[in-house]
C-alpha cells in the first residue's frame, strides 16, 4: 500500500503582542483543524491514529519556532512539522513589538491501496 493524501487544511495563526512564532504557528495549526471533524479513517475502517500529517509552518523567524509544540497539536496518528519564512511581521507603531502571522498548511495521509 502508499502513504495517500486524503485531506489538505489550512489555518492562520497571530501573536498580537510578544512577537512568538511558536504562539502564531500554534495557533495557525489550531484554525487549520479546529474547522472540521475527520471522519474519513473510521469511514474506511481505520483506525484514527493511522492518519500521518505533515504540517508546514509560513512565519517570521521560522527558526525561533518550537516544532515539539507545534506537533502536540495534533490529535490523532503521527506526523511531521517543516518550517519555512512566510507569514508576515506587522511593525507596531508605539514600541519595538510586532504582530505576527504564521499560515500553516496540515496535509493528512492515510496507508492506502
């Protein structure tokens, strides 16, 4: 059998105030699942945790994001997080902090014929 795509989410996450990227890339990973209720392994019966995701994180500063946190997000099966430069860096007016905005991409693979 083959790793297949079954399922392509997106999110977008911010930190208002604090500049993290952990936080925005969170929180993007969050909207991306949070939307739905994945039904299609037990439709195949399947077992949840069969489902592998692979997560890519578009922020500032990719580098600073903590990817353990990023991956504890997930609820189910297996998966993988790559960060990249994306998202954008909104300077504030008033002191030296940002708003930050990270965009992820969740990919969901199940072990198919």
């Amino acid at each position: 059998m083959a790793m297949k795509r079954v399922v392509l989410e997106i999110g977008m996450g911010t930190d208002i105030r604090g500049s993290d990227p952990t936080k925005a890339a969170v929180r993007a990973l969050r909207d991306a699942l949070w939307h739905n209720s994945l039904s299609i392994a037990t439709a195949l019966n399947m077992d949840t945790d069969a489902m592998v995701t692979e997560v890519t994180i578009g922020v500032p500063n990719p580098e600073l994001v903590d990817t353990e946190k990023v991956l504890a997000v997930l609820p189910h099966g297996s998966g993988s997080v790559a960060v990249t430069e994306g998202g954008l860096k909104i300077p504030k007016d008033d002191s030296d902090d940002n708003t930050l905005i990270a965009h992820a991409a969740a990919v969901v693979r199940l072990d198919l014929p």
